[in-house]
C-alpha cells in the first residue's frame, strides 16, 4: 500500500512540478497580437477614391476591406473619438464612438477593417470613415457605435514601425483626393511664429487654438490643438527644427495635428536668430520704461531712458528723446540680451525707425560689442559702429512735425563678421537740450537673419 502511495505521490509531484513549469514559461512570455487571418482586398487610397463629391455620404455596398497601421491614437487628449491609419497608398480618419482607444488600438497597431454597409464622407475636404445617421433631421457622419466597433474593426499585429512621410510644403495639396491627407507626415525647418504662447487655449472656455509655424523661406502653416490635449498648457518650442503629424485640411486651409508635442523637434537656430517685435506691451505699458527681460536700458536719468510706446490696436515700439529731459546732453543706451551667431552663418541686422519733431542734428546709431557686460556701463566696453546717418532718415531730417514719419527699414547691415561669436547689439541715442536736439525716434522689428 505505501508503495502504491508513494508511486501516486511521485506522479502527481511530477505532474504539478510540469504543469507549474508550463504556467510560468506562459506567464514569463505572454504571446503577442498577431494578424488575424484576414487579407485587404482594396487600399487607403482605393476606398477614398469612391468618394467624388464633396458634402455627399457614400455607403459602402461592398465587401471590402481595408488595412493599415495606426499612425495616430487619442493617447495625448488631442484627438477624440477618432484615429488615423495610414498604408502603403496613403491615410484615413476612422470615427469610432468610444474613448482611450489607443488601449486597444495604440499607435503602431494594425487593423483590419471590414468596410461593407460603413459611410465615407468629408467634412471640408478631409476624408472620414464612419456611419451615415440622421441627426436632427439631416444626414451626418457619425462614429462607428461602441457596440458595433468589434464587428467592422479587428485588431491586428502590435508594434509595427510607423515612419513619417518626409515632404516640403508644396507637395501638400487641398484636392480631399490628396496622397498626403489623413497621413503621417514630416516637415523640416520650420518654427513658431510667437514663441510665447501657449500650444492651445488654458482658459475654461477651452476653446481649440490655430498656431502659425513658418520656415525661413516664408512658407506657413496651421497647428491646430484641442484646449483638451494633455500639453495644450505647455510653452511652445522655441527654436527650429522637424515637425512630425497628421496632414489635413479644412477647405483650402492646410492643418496639422499633433499627436504629442514630442513630434515638434524645434531645437535648432531660428530663422531669425534674434527678433523682437515688441508685440508683448500692453497699454498699461505706454510710456513706462522700457524693461524686458536681458536688455539694458540705460541713460543719464529716468526721464531719458527708452520708453514704451503703444498705440491703436497693433502699434507696439519703443521710443527715445531728449525733449523735456534737462539735460544739455543726453546719451541713451538700449542693449539687447547677449546673442549667439553660428559659425558659418551670415548673419544680418536690420530694424525699422521713425521720428518726430526733427529739429537738428539729433543721432540714432546702432553698435555691436563682443565684449559687454549685461547690465554694466556701456562706454567699459568696445562697440563697432554698424550704421550711417543714411541707414535712418530721422538723423538728417529738419521737418518739425507733430506726425511720426512713417517706420523705415535700415536695410540689411552684415554681422558676418561676428560668425561664432556671441554678441550684443546697441541702439544709441544721442541729444540734447542746449543747443535743441530732441528729435524723438522710434524703433520696432529688430531681427536678425541668420541666411
């Protein structure tokens, strides 16, 4: 009998110890999605083909499939109910009506999806697959029911490479037809317009905000970003660089979608190397001294420093004079933050200037130094004349007038000189009282071109 025991024990220990070894082998390796046994038998860019018109609602009668890999999911909040996929022959906006979709359907996934009795449409020219419904009263596109996404989607192989589309601007077309719509896509060298704001709305009225980004040749276009996305609170980058999203399209306007501001690579020089527009002053700045971060104001007294100006609806500047100041002679410094020039750049300098009361020899130049302190007195340090009485009109004219001329560009004055060296730029102003030298100058859009 103990034998019989004995044997029965060894057996089942051996069978316990196999079936604990299989458990925790399965545990160890959980098996990964893999592709259903499912074959497309159309494209992307087949299926928009049926639909021709825009505003019409095309059901589809057929039974088609379609698959791609999805190249944007919902994770960051920017996208709702919604996800793009993307093959071979281009991308498609799928509406489905559920949310954290990107737990089932991450970026990097395939689906397949069986088209039959699903609607495509447009809304302004981008294409959307969906349902047709009637709400109130009209036809509309509407995201597949929550109930109903199992039977046309089907989940496929996970992890699967998602690359952009490396394109310039001028490839990406308005036609709904367009390769590039609905796709992932690459732009290189481009930059915030205003690097001050915010990528979407942070009030409660959270409302989804269009952001210009530009390259140096000139060329714009839309981020357009939910109040709802999990970094629409952040800062903008504020360099130059890639920009990785979706390309679509509201009639002729072209957008982008970002999936997470880790798609905007914006860590290079700007196309301006340094800018200031003065766009930040409000009217509770007119006339208060002039004080951004980094610059240097500097002259004899209060009443002689740079000031704000800001008038109508868009006019931000600053201005300088020695009128009402008392001093027989008035030399006002305004310096910039200390600026970096690349090596190999050839950087340019050039601002606007308009004045008022020109009553004599009244100087407005601009310098560049290599050597001066931030904040520290301006006549310590070396500064190179960079332009001439001819750069700006207001240091000849003789025209007592009550009216500002109107803003003159210098033109372009070459730092190339300076590549590789970190600079600062000055604007000097010099006046008096006795004998009358108070023509007031203004100065706006300072930038410098780094070509």
């Amino acid at each position: 009998m103990n034998k019989i025991l004995n044997a029965l024990t060894a057996v089942i220990l051996i069978t316990s110890a196999v079936t604990f070894s299989a458990c925790k082998k399965t545990f160890d390796n959980p098996p990964g999605a893999s592709d259903p046994a499912l074959v497309a038998n159309t494209t992307i860019s087949a299926l928009k083909a049926l639909h021709t018109n825009a505003g019409a609602y095309d059901v589809i009668t057929s039974d088609l499939i379609i698959s791609g890999i999805v190249v944007a999911d919902d994770r960051s909040g920017n996208l709702y109910k919604q996800l793009f996929i993307q093959d071979a022959t281009g991308g498609l906006q799928i509406l489905l009506d559920a949310v954290d979709l990107y737990n089932t359907y991450p970026v990097g996934r395939r689906i397949f999806i069986h088209c039959k009795d699903l609607c495509i449409s447009d809304y302004n020219g981008l294409m959307e697959l969906g349902v047709k419904a009637t709400v109130a009263g009209l036809p509309s596109l509407e995201g597949i029911p929550s109930n109903a996404i199992s039977k046309y989607v089907v989940g496929g192989s996970i992890n699967n490479p998602v690359t952009p589309i490396v394109v310039n601007q001028s490839q990406l077309g308005t036609n709904m037809q367009d390769k590039y719509l609905g796709s992932l896509i690459q732009l290189d060298g481009y930059e915030f317009g205003d690097t001050t704001v915010t990528y979407s709305d942070t009030s409660t009225y959270k409302s989804t905000v269009n952001l210009d980004i530009r390259n140096c040749s000139g060329q714009s276009i839309i981020i357009r970003t939910s109040a709802y996305a999990d970094f629409a609170a952040k800062k903008v980058a504020k360099g130059n660089g890639s920009v990785v999203a979706i390309y679509t399209t509201f009639g002729t306007t072209k957008q982008l979608l970002l999936r997470t501001e880790d798609d905007v690579k914006f860590t290079g020089f700007r196309c301006n190397l340094f800018e200031e527009f003065f766009t930040s002053l409000t009217s509770a700045d007119n006339n208060q001294d002039f004080s951004f971060n980094g610059w240097s104001n500097i002259a004899p007294n209060s009443s002689a420093k740079w000031k704000n100006t800001v008038f109508g609806s868009t006019g931000r500047a600053v201005k300088v004079t020695a009128f009402g100041t008392g001093l027989t002679t008035d030399t006002a410094w305004m310096i910039t933050p200390a600026i970096v020039l690349p090596a190999g750049s050839t950087p340019n300098l050039q601002f606007k200037t308009a004045y008022q009361f020109a009553v004599g020899p009244t100087k407005l130049q601009a310098y560049v130094s290599t050597n001066y302190t931030a904040g520290g007195d301006p006549n310590a340090a070396t500064w190179t004349q960079l332009t001439t009485d001819s750069n700006i009109p207001g240091n000849t004219a003789t025209n007592n007038s009550g009216s500002f001329s109107s803003l003159v560009s210098t033109g372009a004055l070459s730092l190339s000189a300076y590549a590789g060296q970190t600079v600062f730029i000055a604007f000097k102003y010099m006046g008096g009282t006795s004998p009358a030298k108070t023509t007031n100058f203004e100065i706006d859009d300072i930038t410098i071109t780094r070509q």
